[in-house]
C-alpha cells in the first residue's frame, strides 16, 4: 500500500508598509516561510468511496453559501459516501445519501470494495 504525500513549500518575501514618520521606523524585508505537509496512510482521492465510522456532532453543508448545524441523526455511522473535494486541514467534502457535507476525516475510513 502506498502511502500519499503531500507538501508544499513556498518562500514569500515581505516587506513592512511605509510608515509615516521615517526616524522611527525604517523599512526592513522579512522573508516569510510557508510549510505544509499532509501524509496518511490510507488513500484518499477525489471520487473514493468512504464510511462514516463516527457521527459527528456538528455538520457543515457544502454549498456556496455553508450552514453550520448541530447533527440530528442527519450524518450516521455506518453511512456511505463518495469523496467530492479536499478542502484544508483534513477536511473534505462528502457526498452522501442526504447531502454534500464537509466532513473531519476522523469522522470516516475508505471503504474498501471487493470485486
């Protein structure tokens, strides 16, 4: 099995606005690192079909215009969906029965499919 990676890593120079009175503060570059890194171990893509293993307690709707709301039954352990898209940190957006909704991925596993 292998193990996807992600990284990325980007170098942005700064620089401190102008400031009005120039002998108490003078104009100096920052360079500001960005890192980021994903890695787990299982695969996860755009299109994989996933189980819910845990109910979350609040869920977020996908849409253009999200709504936040407690989970009253909607979203079920045990409920199948297919992976839409990755949004930052660990969260990604689930079809389901129900619903596209943004989903922890703590909250669910791939589902493995024998064929």
């Amino acid at each position: 099995m292998a193990i996807p990676s992600f990284s990325c890593a980007n170098t942005v120079p700064y620089q401190n606005p102008p400031f009005k009175n120039p002998t108490t503060h003078k104009g100096s570059r920052r360079i500001i690192s960005i890192n980021c890194e994903y890695s787990k171990g299982s695969k996860l893509e755009i299109g994989s079909p996933i189980i819910v293993i845990e109910a979350p307690k609040m869920i977020k709707t996908a849409a253009s215009v999200p709504c936040l709301r407690v989970n009253s039954g909607l979203v079920k352990a045990g409920d199948v969906g297919r992976i839409v898209s990755r949004k930052p940190k660990d969260v990604w957006a689930v079809r389901l029965a129900i619903g596209t909704y943004l989903l922890d991925g703590k909250y669910f596993k791939p589902l493995e499919l024998d064929e």
